[in-house]
C-alpha cells in the first residue's frame, strides 16, 4: 500500500474535531467564483434573449427565449453524468474540475464576442457563435460541478456530524458568488453593455480556477487521478497538465462539430440522435450502477437516491421559475422605480442568495444543535418540509400574478417574499440531497450517483422553462399548479419517509 494511500485512509478516521477541514474553504471560494460566472450569465440570458436588436439583443419573444433558458440550464446539469464517468475512471476530480473551469471560461469569453456587433455583424452568425458558447459552457460545467462536491463530501467520514453542516457551508459558497453576480455581471450587461456582464462572468470563472490550483495543498491528496495515487504522489505532474489542455480543446472541438452536424440536418435526424442518445446515456448509466453496486445494502441506499431524485425534480420544476417567468415577472409586471432609480430587473437575482448567505449559517448550526439532542430530521423528512414551504411561496406568487393581470404593476415585496421562503425550501433540500449521495452511492461510482443527482436537477430545469407552455394547452395556470404539485410531493414524502429511513441502513 502506498504512503498516499495510507495518508488517506488516516484523513478518513480522524476523529471530528469542532472545526472544519481547511480543504473545505479552499473549495469553497472555488464554487464561489465558479457560481459567480454561471449566475452571471444566468441573470443576463434570457434579457438578453428578448431584448430587441437596436440594444444588441437577439429579440427573441418569450416561448423562444424561455425555451433556450430551459434546454441551456437542463444540459448544465445533464452533462455530469459524463463528467463523473471521465473523473471515476481516468482522470480524477482534480483534473476534471481544471478541465472544467478553463473550458467554461472559454465559454463565457465566446458569449461576450457574440453579444458585441463590433466582433460580428451579421445576426445569424452572432447567434451560431452564441449558441457554440452555450454549449461550451454546457460540456466545461459537466467536468467541474459533480466533482467538486465529491471532493467536499470525502473530507468528511460518512457519520461525522460535521458533513451537512459542511455542505450548508460550501452552499453558502455557492450563493455568494451567485449574490456578487447580479450586481456585477448583471449591472455590466444591463447597464454598461451585454458584452461586458459575460466578459465579468468569464473573469470570475478565471478566478476560481487560479485559486483552486493554488489552494491544492489544503486538500491533503483528495481528489488526484487514480494513477497518481498508484505511483505515491500528491501533486499533478506534467502529464496530468498536458490532459487538461488535450481535454479543453477536445471539449471545443467537440460542441463545433455537434453545432456543425445539428445545423445541416433536419428535424427527423434530431429527434433520431436524441432518442438513440438519450437510450444509450439511460444504459450507460444503469450498467455503471449495476458495476458498481454489491450487497443489499448498497442496492437499498442506491434505490433511496433515485426516490428522492425524483422529488427533487419537482422542487426544482418550481424553483427555477427564477431565473424564468420570475425573471420575466420583474421586468414586466414589477414596479422597479424607487423615486426616481430603477431597479435593475437582474438585481431581483439578489434575494436568494442574500437569504442563503444570511440564514445557512443558522441551519448548519440548527442540524448540529438537533443532532446533539437527537432531534434532527431524517432527510426524506428534511425534503417533505422543502416541499411544503414552496407550495407556500406559490401560493403567494399565484395572489401576485392574479394582482398583474389587469397591467397593474406589483410591489416588488411580492418577489422578494417568494424567493426567501423558497430558500428556506431549498436549504431543507439541496445541500441535504448533496451530502445524502455522497453518503449512500457506493464508494465506486461516487460520482456517477452525483452525476444522476444532477440529472434530477436538468430534468428539474427543463420542465421549469417548458411547464407555461405545456400547461396552455390545458388551460392550466402555470404557479397555480406548481403550488399543488409540491403539496402532493410533500404528502408523499411524508408517506414514503418510513421505508426510505429504512432503506437506508444506518445513514442518517
């Protein structure tokens, strides 16, 4: 056995002390920047998109524009699933996160040249490069995101009352950076110029990036690729450098020939490649479960892990109306002057974030006071109350959007109020769920069963941007029914948590 090996196994069986690793902030202000990037550009999309050509817009009217939101945001979260194959197999989370954060940098650089008519005149050839942009960061985020909470997750022994709270701590991360990006990126693009709020948001990226590698040390030989461990280091050699730089222009080349193919067939070939796609990604990832998984007791925590990822696509459903109709919401129905100052419609991003940075500090301590007294909820539990606050929030946002139909412009409070308690739902939920399937995946596919978490949120994502439109055909309300969807999920949750508490054996 080697001296890393053995190293690691100690890191693993340090008992917890008060504190948290130092690995833990290092990581940290990588996500920050990380999120500060994809906020960022998150903010300004679908602005962007709908914003008429005389302000350099693409003016694209809101099915259109939410429809690329929803396909952009659903892939950033598919994609991992790729991501943790390459990191659990050949490349480890460290590399994976570098090839990652460079490679969405690059992304982000491509959204500022194709935002600017001084770098491209003709509309359709601003719009292909944007697109290939989208799409660049869409590939760069798959390698970075479910790695670097997996990292996170194994600073941490599985029973260390630590591990939530060092996940609501990493999510504060995570919120700042998406707190910072409004104000920045979202007043550079909105204010300043387009190009200038995704040219902020590739800086962040940068950032993260530097920061992370100069940080490596803290994280005391997590995270390596799986020969590094084999041959005893505890560093990335030039080897490793050399894949990094292979697998960024890979990554580029990769989304040029997929665009390139995509614009010169039809339809019929579309939805052949999507279905032949999607069929071989469902079998990859059913045989890399199945490679995985031994024993009862795994099968049983992985069952637990696709159950609650099903709720969790219906939270997120309703979550990310956010940066959609909510955002859509500001901009039309919301009176945004106050006295004579007008309140940029990106800075509505703000609230979540503020709520997160404000009250995860006090939920990290709320699940280590109730644990010590053996009071705290069991996560199925923990996802029932996520359920049942945002049934609240739509509730409200369905009262505001009844008050907007006549053209009345609303009082911003309307938003505000939603998206605090749809933090507090999220709080209840996502840094829980993250911690939850690096605690039940077996140790093998780690990863992967975080890629498949992440799945849960771009099925989420999709239906987010998709669900108004579906719902007219029905004659549907869109807010009307979210509230009554995630009141049915929350009953069922509360039904189901016995068996799922079972099944997890042992796991808080």
């Amino acid at each position: 056995m080697s001296d890393t090996t053995s190293q690691l196994e100690d890191f693993d069986k340090k008992p917890p002390t008060k504190g948290h690793p130092t690995g833990l902030y290092s990581l940290f202000f990588t996500e920050m920047w990380e999120r500060f990037s994809y906020y960022g550009m998150r903010a300004l999309l679908t602005l962007f998109l709908t914003a008429q050509l005389v302000t350099g817009g693409f003016g694209l009217d809101r099915t259109e524009s939410l429809a690329v939101y929803g396909i952009f945001t659903a892939l950033v979260y598919l994609t991992p699933i790729l991501g943790g194959w390459f990191s659990d197999n050949i490349l480890g989370q460290r590399k994976s996160i570098l090839i990652g954060g460079i490679t969405m940098a690059i992304g982000q650089f491509m959204l500022a040249a194709s935002s600017s008519e001084f770098f491209m005149q003709g509309l359709d050839e601003r719009k292909h490069f944007f697109y290939l942009g989208l799409g660049v960061l869409i590939l760069g985020n798959g390698f970075f995101k479910p790695n670097i909470s997996t990292i996170v997750g194994d600073l941490y022994d599985n029973d260390d009352p630590r591990k939530d709270g060092g996940f609501t701590i990493f999510y504060m991360g995570i919120n700042i950076g998406a707190f910072l990006s409004p104000f920045v990126a979202g007043t550079l693009g909105e204010k300043v110029g387009w190009p200038w709020g995704f040219v902020a948001a590739g800086v962040g990226m940068l950032i993260g990036v530097l920061w992370f590698h100069f940080r490596r040390n803290t994280l005391e030989g997590l995270g390596l690729p799986p020969k590094a461990i084999k041959e005893g280091r505890t560093d990335l050699n030039n080897r490793d450098w050399m894949d990094i730089v292979l697998y960024t222009v890979v990554n580029v080349a990769v989304v040029f020939g997929i665009m390139t193919f995509w614009g010169s067939t039809g339809d019929t070939v579309h939805s052949i490649v999507i279905w032949l796609f999607g069929g071989a990604g469902a079998l990859f990832i059913a045989f890399s479960i199945f490679k995985g998984t031994n024993g009862s007791t795994e099968w049983s925590r992985v069952i637990v892990i696709l159950i609650l990822a099903f709720f969790n696509i219906v939270f997120w459903a309703g979550f990310e109306q956010a940066g959609g109709t909510f955002n859509l919401f500001a901009e039309e129905n919301t009176n945004r002057f106050v006295g004579s100052f007008q309140i940029p419609t990106t800075w509505f991003q703000n609230v979540n974030p503020i709520a997160i940075v404000t009250l995860a500090p006090l939920f990290s301590i709320l699940w280590i006071k109730l644990a010590a007294k053996k009071l705290n909820p069991r996560t199925p539990i923990k996802f029932a109350m996520a359920m049942f606050i945002g049934a609240i929030a739509f509730y409200i946002m369905t009262m505001a959007a009844n008050l907007a139909k006549d053209g009345t412009l609303v009082s911003p409070m309307w938003l505000v109020v939603v998206y605090v308690l749809l933090t507090c739902g999220e709080l209840m939920l996502s840094p829980i769920g993250l911690s939850m399937v690096t605690k039940l995946a077996p140790h093998k596919i780690v990863s992967i069963m975080m890629g498949v978490w992440m799945a849960s949120f771009a099925l989420g994502n999709y239906l987010a941007a998709t669900l108004e439109h579906i719902l007219t055909k029905y004659d549907w309300e869109l807010y009307p029914f979210i509230t009554m969807l995630m009141v049915g999920s929350g009953v069922g949750l509360l039904i189901l948590s016995p068996f799922l508490n079972k099944s997890m054996k042992g796991i808080h």
